[in-house]
C-alpha cells in the first residue's frame, strides 16, 4: 500500500456507503484548493482524469 492510499483509505471506510453527485466532488475540490492552493495542479489533474475516464484514446 502506498502512503496516499491511507487518505483513500480512510475516505471508503468513512463515506464509503454515501451517494453524491460530481457536482458536489466539484464543489469539494474547489473548496479544497481554495484552501490549499498548493495542490491546484494536482487537484486539476485527477478532476482531468476523472472527466476523460470514458474517453476513447486516441492512439
């Protein structure tokens, strides 16, 4: 396991049963870099990912 996996972790035993929507996570997220703008460009990179999970490649 690595040392991030302990946040996610955490966040499956404590919220694991919750239904949100995306547009809360979004909400979230903004939240969170408001607070800590040292982690925008991580931050941008997994909502990135997270929007594009169904996108096709384009090899």
């Amino acid at each position: 396991m690595y040392f991030t996996d302990r946040g996610i972790e955490e966040l499956e035993s404590r919220r694991g049963e919750e239904e949100v929507t995306l547009g809360w996570v979004a909400e979230q997220l903004r939240t969170f870099v408001d607070l800590n703008p040292d982690f925008e460009v991580p931050v941008e990179r997994l909502a990135t990912w997270l929007a594009r999970l169904d996108d096709e490649d384009d090899d």
